[in-house]
C-alpha cells in the first residue's frame, strides 16, 4: 500500500470525490492537507516564486505539509476537462499546466510526483486513459483499474448531486465521507439570498476568504455558488456573450454569475478574487460591467491574498448586507 497525498487546495474542493474513491478502490491510503493554515501558507509564500498569485503561494504550501507524509503528491497537469463546443478553445491557466514543473523547482526533498497530463478535450475516454497510467504508476492491473474508475465515476456522480442540491462542495464532502446522513441539512431562516461568484479555492478556503461563508450565514443569508449549477444550466449563459474567456474555471464563474443575475430571488453577487491572479481580474472587470448593464443585482468584489484580514472583509460584508436590506426594505 502507497500514501497519496492530496493539497487541500486549487483542483480538490471540485475533483477529491473521484480521485479519493479511485487510489482507495486501487487499495491507496489518500492522504489529505488540513484545511489551510498561517503555517502552510507562509511556508508557500516563503517556497513560491515572488509573481505567484495566492492560490499557487497555498498549493506549494499544502504540497510542503505533505512531503514528508506520503510516497506520491497527486499534481496532475490539468489541461482541459471538457470540450466546449461552439464557445471557443478552454484550458486551465498557465500555472495550473506548469504546476508539477514549479513544485519540483521551488520544494526539496519531495517525494516522486504523480503529475499525468488530463486533457479531457481528447475525447470520452480520455479520462479512463489518464486513471489507467495513474493506476499503473502505483503497480496495479488493468482489471483492478477498470474497477476503481467505475467506483470512482459513480462517486464523482453523487457529489454533483449533492451539489445541485444547493450544497457548498465542504458540504457535499461531508455527506459522503463523513457519518452524515445522505440527505442535506435543514435550511435555517434566512432573509437574503447572495450568489458568491469566484474560482473554488477561493470560495471555500475558510482561512483565505476570512471565513466569508460562515460570515454570510451568520447574517442568515443563504448562499449559493457557481458549484451548485449543472453545467448545462450554465452553458446557456455563454451564449449570451459575444466570446467566452479562455479558463476553464473563470467561464464557470463568468456563466455562474450571469445565471443569478437574471434570478428574481437573487439579492446580491459577491465576487471573491484573487490578488495577482491575470484572468481573475479580467472576471472580476467583466462581471462589473454586466452588473451595471443588467441595472438590478448590486455587486461586491472582494480581493483576497496573504494579507487579507477578517476585520476587512467582514466590514465590507455587512456594509454591503446593510445596504441590501435598505435598498429592499425601500423598494
């Protein structure tokens, strides 16, 4: 039996379910980073490069907690995960295509990196293809591999499901690999409802956000994301845009964003992005110009990086919160 360690962090809080179904099926013990800490992040500031953004500082953080735990670091090449038809060419950003290379050169002493391409735009069996050279890598038969990726994909399955039940992927996680029941929790009452739009290591990194999320539901506002939309639902939204952004994962915020600005139950969208991060602010530019066209959703965009504090973020929430109750207690 090899340990597989996984960062808590980037890829994780929308691919864990499968590939934590598939090295434990293959007999594997997955390893996890705890969830982000002052530790691990200053150790990743103090490891990456100085122009990296706050997502890449974190993973190499992640990956150092892990080096000396596990056999192997998951760091897939993540390339492409779909085809996107008639909206363009999609990727992941560039630091998600060099991310293997930037770990080996910034860490020592790392363990040996399970870093295959995943480039989904190859076709429908591409994915099978890329878990068969994984599975290979830890000295396992084709039969035994064809097993795991079939439990894998029916896990994979039912986190969407949980999603699309307006459950956060923390929540989801905890339903499935925790001693939850397999049912979503009681909603409380609430008297806002916000769409919190960014990239997922954004949204639901507790320590980098400033717990944003617990904040919101503090102030009973219930909150949805571009996580909770199928992606069909979404892809209509492309179709009202001239061009689609190249990133795979800033189009999934784009579309998420648009989509809860046409919901009439929609209070307000709040953008979370990430300092430094190119396509971010290009997202973060875009979503300010379709919020002002649309004359309805009041939109926040909140900027977070090694320094962000809570007292900040959580003066500028219930600023916004305030100001939401009176434009709706007004109207």
């Amino acid at each position: 039996m090899s340990k597989i360690g996984i960062p808590h962090t980037l890829a994780y809080f929308i691919y864990f379910p499968f590939w934590k179904t598939f090295f434990e099926e293959l007999g594997q013990e997955v390893i996890v980073s705890p969830p982000t800490t002052r530790e691990i992040l200053d150790t990743g500031v103090k490891e990456a490069v100085n122009d990296a953004c706050i997502p890449i500082k974190l993973y190499h953080g992640h990956v150092a907690y892990l080096a000396d735990k596990v056999d192997y670091i998951f760091c897939p090449r993540l390339v492409s995960v779909r085809k996107h038809g008639d909206f363009g060419t999609e990727t992941f950003c560039p630091k998600f295509l060099g991310l293997p290379d930037m770990v080996r050169l910034a860490l020592d002493n790392l363990p040996k990196i399970i870093d295959e391409r995943v480039d989904l735009k190859k076709g429908k069996d591409e994915l099978f293809k890329v878990c068969s050279r994984v599975g290979a890598t830890v000295g396992k038969s084709g039969t035994e591999i064809k097993q795991a990726f079939k439990q894998a994909i029916k896990a994979d399955k039912r986190f969407k499901q949980l999603l699309y039940q307006n459950l956060t992927p923390v929540e989801a996680m905890e339903i499935i690999f925790g001693n939850q029941e397999n049912k979503p929790p009681p909603q409380q009452e609430t008297d806002l409802n916000i769409a919190v739009i960014g990239y997922p290591y954004a949204i639901y990194d507790a320590y980098i956000n400033a717990g944003i999320l617990k904040l919101l539901q503090k102030e009973k506002v219930r909150v949805y994301t571009q996580d909770m939309l199928s992606d069909k639902t979404m892809n209509r939204q492309a179709r009202t845009l001239p061009k689609s952004m190249f990133w795979y994962f800033s189009n999934r915020a784009v579309y998420g964003a648009l989509h809860y600005m046409q919901e009439q139950d929609i209070d307000g969208i709040i953008h979370i992005t990430a300092f430094a991060c190119g396509p971010d602010s290009i997202v973060d530019r875009l979503l300010e110009i379709e919020s002002r066209r649309r004359n309805r959703i009041p939109y926040l965009a909140i900027a977070v990086d090694e320094h962000t504090g809570e007292a900040g973020i959580r003066t500028r929430v219930e600023a916004f919160l305030d100001m939401l109750r009176f434009r709706r207690d007004k109207a």
